[in-house]
C-alpha cells in the first residue's frame, strides 16, 4: 500500500544525483510568435503500430503503452523513507521501481490536457465568463495527480520537452534549468496566437514523519492576448497522509488567488483539507469579485470530479436551507440534467459526480474519463499516454535533451526495468561527473532556452522563455544522455 505515497509526484520527484544546479542569467530575447512549418511538425508514420494519420489528415495518438505497469507488491517505500526524516526530500534516491515512465517536465505538460478550457476564456466576450473558463483550467491542472501511484522521474539538467499538438491548438516547451534547488520552467503559445501560458515550478517538500508535503512555489501566467488580460496564481499545497501505515491518500488544500491584472477582477478558490471525518475531502469552494470587491458568482466542487458556478444570492440561500436542517439529497447529476442547466454538454465526459448539485448552476469543468487499461498503465489519461511517443523520423527534428531520448525512461516504458535501472544510475553518475568537471573549470552552466528575470504582472522571481526553440538550433545543447 506505501506505493501510492508517490501520488505527489506531480509537484517533483525525490531521486537524486546530489550535484547543483549553477545557473546564471541568458542573453533577453523577446519571444517569437513564429508559423509552425506544417512540414517539420506534421510527423507521420507509426510507432510500434500505434500512431497513424486518419483520413482527414489528423493524427491519431497511440491508446496504450508498449509494455503494462509491473507490480510493486514486493517494494516498501518505508525502508527508504524512514531513514531519511528531517532531510531535504529532493536529495533522496529513490529506486527506480517507484518510478512512472514519465519525467517531470511531461508531467507539467499534463496542464494542456483541458485546453479547451482556454479556448472557451479566449471566446467569451464577458469578463466575468472568462475568469470562470480560466478558474477551471487552474483547477484542472492538479487532477491529473489523482490516483498516480508513481513518481516522474527527476528531470537531468537541461533536459527539455517539446509538444506540438495541431489538433488542439498549441506547443509547449519546457526546460529544467536548476537542479538544486530543482527548478522547471515552461512555455506554450497557441498555434493561432490567442495565448501565452507559462511559468516555472520549484516546491518545497517537507517530511513529517507520517506524511509528506509539497508548498508549491513559483507563478504560473495565463495571457489571452486578443482580450490583452493577464491571470496568475500559485498551486495549491498537496499532502500525501499515513506514510508509515495505513490507507494512503492525498489532498489537495489551501487558498489559491487567481488574479485578472487587466480588470482587477479575483477568482478566491479554497482547497479545503479533509476535516475529522473526511466529509471535505477534495472539496474546492470560492468565489470570483470585481476590483470593487463585490462577489460576482460563486464556484464549488472538487478537483477530483467537476466544477460548478452559481450566483450568490442562490448559494447563500443554499447554504441557508442546510443549516436549518432541511432536506437536502446529493443528485447523482445525469446526462439529462446536465443538458437541461448546461448547452454545452456534448463537450462533457460521462463521469458520476459525488458533488451537491445546486439546482440552476452552470457546469465549468469536469475531469476526463481515462481508457479501461488505465490502472495497467500507471493511472494515465489518454492525454499522458501520448506524451512518451516516439515517432519515425522524430529524432531528426527533437532537440537532443528532449525527455523522449531518455534511454532509462524508454527502457522501462518497454518493460525493461532492469537495463532502466542501469541507465539511471548512468546518467545520475554523468550528471555529477559533468558537475564536478565544471566546478574544477570554474565555469558556470548557462540554461539554454529561459532565462532568470521578473514576473511583468506580479514582480516576483521567474523563469522567462529566451525564444527560438522553433527555429531549431540545437547545435549547442549540451549532452545529457
């Protein structure tokens, strides 16, 4: 049961090569808004039979992995953890068993997977439509972590990786350009130039002896460049409970402020932490204000299943009824229902809600329904499945540090656990060799793709993109594998 422990994987990974993560400031470029060459990103081709172009020129992505998920029955992760409370978690090495085969900076691209919900804040024309749309993107972000049982691996330094997809609109690249602390920073702009999101991830982890905690740390930035408006807002902190014994099992709590700096408008979305009895688990409550501070629309619901909005004079009266102890039964909402308060159901995955629906509030997200082999494949989506694939004639054109030539994480996406293991450790020793080379030459190590400035809207620390990773120089990236 300690395996599932690692659902916190999203926020980073714990192994180690115990080297640091120098890093100095890149030439500023402003980044380049540049026309995809439908030549250079339209792959085709299959890969172990899985990826093909269908009949209407779009490309259909692989459903499954190579190999199934291994069992980790025999593994404790309590043998390595107890001898390491009080220490700095993103120092431990953890074995490879633990791991998915995935790196982090995939798992940050698991952000994407509901981009439609940036679409829908780029249509709307009503502010207020807008910070709902983008509310929920902030909220689905985090409900790729439910139920993964397996860490990300740790991403090397300067490792890198890129996803263009043509049939949803965007392209990401991301870079890990700190190893102590571990900093990963992203990019992604919208094929049609009606988006900029990006920001950069670096938690802190802390061991309680029966628990483990990720405060997130870092600003994440939403620009919709037809509507000139700018959002940010932090993560919010994750828990994984009953470490040494018992269940496992996460929660995501605290109070995350998505802020509108065009308008001043507030979408204030409180995680709220189990309770006694469990009765909030996963729940998320808030609400959205104008720069007055006057409360334009209340949201509900939870991370791990959906998100309404209501008005607050109905929510209130809501949360009237239930004090005086009236009636109130938990509607399993239906497809019918749905349609009847939603016209925009058909976009709706077919998925239960556990959530107390309040008659007349209008459905913003709910969490997509993953394949039947999900639980064979480390608890992927259909999005995270795809995220590894390596096409024919891909290696031509990827950057050689991106995640997709790892030779440890292709290995155990085959199945090959033990030659993973090996090329783990391989890379590991190479990084700290690269390190200890560097240190005795007294040169710096340069990031490659961002660079360290300040966040334009919040004047905080961040990693911005440098620009020119589409141009496709990658004739001095250094050579990590």
């Amino acid at each position: 049961f300690l395996r599932k422990l690692l659902s916190f994987g999203f926020y980073t990974g714990f192994d180690s090569d115990n080297s640091s993560g120098d890093f100095s400031e890149a030439n500023h470029k402003v980044p380049e808004m540049l026309d995809l060459d439908p030549h250079q990103s339209n792959r085709t081709g299959k890969h172990n039979g899985e990826t093909e172009i269908q009949e209407n020129g779009i490309k259909r992505h692989r459903t499954s992995l190579p190999a199934p998920m291994f069992s980790r029955s025999d593994f404790s992760v309590w043998s390595i953890l107890k001898k390491c409370i009080g220490l700095e978690l993103s120092k431990i090495t953890m074995p490879i068993v633990f791991n998915e085969p995935l790196s982090f900076l995939q798992r940050i691209t698991e952000y994407m997977e509901h981009i439609y919900l940036i679409n829908k804040a780029c249509s709307h024309a009503d502010p207020l439509e807008r910070m709902q749309a983008v509310a929920a993107f902030a909220v689905s972000a985090v409900a790729s972590q439910w139920e993964r049982t397996g860490k990300p691996f740790n991403p090397l330094l300067g490792e890198t990786y890129e996803l263009t997809r043509e049939d949803l609109g965007f392209r990401f690249i991301s870079e890990q350009v700190s190893h102590h602390p571990p900093i990963s920073a992203f990019y992604s702009e919208g094929l049609n130039k009606d988006f900029i999101f990006h920001g950069s991830i670096y938690p802190k982890l802390k061991f309680w002896g029966k628990s483990i905690e990720a405060e997130p740390r870092g600003t994440i930035t939403l620009e919709l460049l037809k509507h000139n408006e700018a959002y940010t807002w932090t993560n919010p902190t994750c828990c994984v409970h009953n470490v040494i014994i018992g269940k496992l099992w996460l929660e995501q709590y605290g109070v995350v402020e998505i802020v509108n700096h065009s308008t001043g408008d507030k979408c204030v979305l409180n995680f709220k932490p189990c309770g006694l009895f469990g009765k909030e688990l996963h729940r998320v409550e808030g609400y959205i204000q104008d720069k007055h501070k006057k409360k334009l629309c209340v949201i509900y619901g939870k991370w791990t299943e959906c998100l309404w909005c209501t008005d607050p004079t109905t929510y209130e009266t809501h949360k009237k009824t239930e004090k005086r102890g009236g009636e109130q039964k938990k509607k399993s909402v239906s497809e019918e229902d749905i349609k009847s308060e939603n016209d925009e159901a058909d976009d709706m995955p077919e998925v239960q809600d556990t959530v107390q629906f309040i008659p007349g509030s209008k459905l913003l997200w709910r969490i997509n329904c993953r394949p039947p082999n999900s639980s064979q494949m480390y608890n992927f989506t259909s999005f995270a499945v795809s995220l590894n694939e390596l096409e024919k004639g891909m290696e031509a054109i990827l950057a050689p540090t991106d995640c997709r030539l790892r030779p440890d994480i292709r290995n155990m996406e085959n199945g090959n656990m033990d030659v993973a293991s090996k090329e783990k450790e391989r890379l590991e020793e190479k990084q700290r060799a690269a390190r200890k080379e560097r240190a005795k030459d007294e040169v710096e190590w340069h990031t490659r793709w961002f660079h360290q400035g300040t966040n334009p809207y919040t004047g905080t620390p961040d990693w911005l993109y440098s620009g020119g990773y589409f141009d496709r120089n990658f004739s001095d990236c250094p050579d990590i594998y």
